[in-house]
C-alpha cells in the first residue's frame, strides 16, 4: 500500500530530576551533599532511509516517544542520559512543524533533522553547595522535553514522471520498460498511487515514476489534484503520454494543452521543466491522422510516435530521454548530507523576561528561563525560596520590579507560581 501523508505527535524525553543526598562514610573526608545530576532526555530525530518508499508505517502508528533520562543518585552518581528515538522515512519526506516553527526537505540517505530536543537534567543538591549553603537540602527537577504536532509529506525522486489522462498507456509503457508491474486491464481506470520502475537503456539506467492521471483543474485540487502534483515536483524530466487514437473520445491536441496548462497554474517552474510527449497507440489507425495534427501544433515539443503494446518506437524513446537526463546539470546542495539539525527558538535568550503590570497591583513576569528556573524549583522548601530570590537579583529582576512601582503588599506572578513582595 503507498501512503504519501501521515500526521502524527513526537515528544523527547524528559530531563531526570536530581537528587537531594548526604554522604558521611569513615573513608570519606568531609561528606557533605552528595545528590547527582538527572540525565538528558532523549531527543527525536527522523533520518532518511533509501530503503523505504512510503509512509505506510505511520498510518498504524501515531504516537512517537524518546526515552527519559534517568534521575541522579547518591554518591554523586549521574542519571544515565535517554537514547535517542531514531524515527526512519524515505527520500523525499518533507517534515513539517503544524505550527510553522520548521520545514525539512530529506533527500538524501542519512540526512537527519532533530524534530524534538530532549529536556536537561535537573542539577543535584552538590551543585549548590557554596561557602554560605554549605549543606543544601534541594536539587533540580528535570526540563520536560519538546512536543510537537508534525506533518509528513512523501514527494518521490524520480528522473522521469510519466503524466498524462486515464487511460492513456502510462501504465503499459511502464511495464514495457521496467520489471514494475503496475494495474493493467482492458477497461477504464486510472492509477491511484505512484508505481516506479528501473529503466536499463545501453549501459545507463534511470528511475521512471508512473504517477496518477491528471484531470482538468488538478492544480486546485480536482481529483487526485495536489496528490498527483506533489509526486511532479520532484522529477527531472517529465514524461507526457498521450492517447494519439483517441480511444476514449478525447482530443489528443486538447489534452496537450490541458496538462501543459494545469503544470503551469500548479507552480510556474513547472512549466520550464524539460517535456519529452510519447505519442502513444500507434498501433491503432485513428492515431496516424492525430499524430501529424499534433505535431504541427506543437512544433517546440519532441514528438515521439510509439506503442506500449507492441513495443514500436520505444527503445528511440528511451534513448531520446537517455540523452536528455544526461544533459541535465544536477545542482550540488550546500547542506551537509549527513547531518542537517533544526534548533528551535524556543531555548534561545532564556535570561530575557518581560514585566506587565496588570489591574489590582499584579506584576506579570515572562521569559522563558524565569519560567523555567520556577518550574524546576520545588519553592516550598526554604533553601529553594532562597536560591529563588538570589537569582532573581541576579537576573535583575528585583531591580527592574522597583523600577516599575512595585510596592509592598503586590502580587508577582511568575507562570503558575505567585508571591506577595517584601522589601
């Protein structure tokens, strides 16, 4: 089954807490605080794998989760750090954030993108031992990880894309060329996902996609619209079959102009893209009278008369599209091909915060690492509060407060965490 689009969550894995330890052993000089730090959480990352070639594992599941990182321990004993949630999609996935935040392009095998960054591990109770705290009695909890919505799109590379109407032979001539055993039959109907094949031509091969049929208004999305338009984009060389005979009632010149028309109005590049049309059923006699009309047309287009049921005029085309792929100067990208990460916005300038004042004496403060330093903090145990109030003067919080007015008796609200301020 070839699935294109899955939509699915991620999360990374949660940052471990530290730990809150004291260590006295005759060996030992000193003892003193002894917690560990929480591990790192695992982080999600999506790698593109050659191997696959659709999105159908996505369809049965949804849900994707990295590992946590281990709490500390005593003795000064590190929480181990979560693995990584390798997540495997084919060449040519795009990954998108719902929210807009990133959009990745995988196109080559091993290319990785990390979509969720696990949290940090909170820090254990020896990390603020100080010459005035010499035995605090807290520690950290862990960052929780990033979660996101995401949007996967399967766009298939492939050298040449066969487009045409139902029924026009793309599946037949696929079958001629290639070991690909697309649906053939001797009654209408179009094809509904992507069949590719390998083409051996001399001592050459190219990959050949046989995509949906077109129809007229694909471009918005008529029919299979976007989902045949989507596959377009990403080949080097289109293909245009057509029913020269005409055999199901259609104009052969009409249906020229209706897919060089609906390439267009999709995405203009597509337009200047190279277009080989085969000509096909010459084996039937209304196409010889079909075949002059188109040519005289369409004097820019190559023309190439053939029949995939007979096997006429298909090796000169193979030959012809051969010849042209070769010509086609591939554009080198610039990425690194091994190792392509996205960091979010969203751990970046954590020390900057914002006061509002709001109605009754209420002082608003945002800001991400505020935010954070009050989420990791349990602020009912004093030696917390007074590590609190220390890096608010550090920060120059308390500082910019006075600035704004604030008066003894206000309320500061800092995320779900509020406090009465005291001089």
């Amino acid at each position: 089954m070839f699935i294109d689009y899955a939509k699915i969550y991620v999360k990374a894995g949660d940052g471990g807490n530290g730990c809150v330890a004291f260590r006295r052993e005759k060996y030992v000089p000193h003892g003193g605080p002894s917690g560990g730090d929480g591990g790192m959480g695992g982080n999600v990352v999506f790698t593109a794998d050659r191997n696959l070639h659709t999105l159908i594992d996505f369809r049965y599941r949804k849900h994707y989760k990295a590992e946590r990182g281990e709490h500390g321990r005593g003795k000064n004993q590190h929480g181990k750090n979560g693995a990584d949630l390798i997540v495997r999609v084919p060449l040519g996935t795009v990954v998108r954030d719902t929210e807009g935040r990133f959009s990745v392009d995988l196109k080559r095998h091993g290319q990785q993108i990390i979509v969720a960054r696990g949290g940090k591990g909170g820090r254990g109770n020896a990390r603020f031992t100080t010459p005035k705290l010499q035995a605090p009695r807290f520690a950290e909890r862990g960052d929780p990880g990033d979660e996101c919505m995401l949007e996967l799109e399967l766009k298939l590379l492939a050298d040449v894309g066969f487009i045409g109407f139902p029924n026009a032979g793309k599946s037949s001539l696929l079958s001629r060329i290639s070991a690909a055993r697309p649906k053939i039959a001797g009654y209408p109907f179009t094809t509904l996902n992507p069949e590719l094949g390998v083409v051996q031509v001399g001592d050459r091969s190219f990959v050949a996609a046989d995509l949906p049929g077109i129809i007229e208004g694909a471009h918005t999305g008529a029919g299979l619209g976007h989902r045949f338009l989507r596959h377009v984009e990403r080949t080097r060389l289109l293909l245009l079959v057509v029913d020269t005979a005409g055999t199901e009632g259609r104009n052969p010149i009409e249906d020229v102009e209706i897919i060089l028309r609906e390439l267009k109005l999709y995405k203009e590049e597509l337009a200047g893209r190279p277009l080989v049309v085969a000509a096909n059923k010459m084996d039937l006699p209304e196409a010889v009278g079909n075949l002059s009309s188109l040519q005289q047309k369409f004097p820019e287009l190559e023309i190439y008369p053939i029949s995939a049921v007979t096997g006429s005029g298909v090796q000169t085309l193979l030959y012809a599209i051969s010849g042209k792929l070769e010509e086609e100067v591939v554009e080198e990208e610039t990425e690194p091909a091994e190792d392509m990460r996205v960091v979010t916005a969203d751990r970046l300038q954590e020390k900057d915060f914002d006061i509002t004042l709001l109605k009754d004496g209420v002082f608003l403060i945002t800001g991400k690492g505020i935010e954070r330093l009050v989420n990791r903090l349990d602020l009912n145990i004093p030696d917390a509060l007074s590590y609190f109030q220390h890096m608010m003067r550090v920060i120059g919080i308390e500082n910019a407060l006075r600035s704004g007015g604030i008066k003894v008796g206000d309320t500061v609200r800092i995320d779900d965490f509020e406090f009465e301020w005291q001089e």
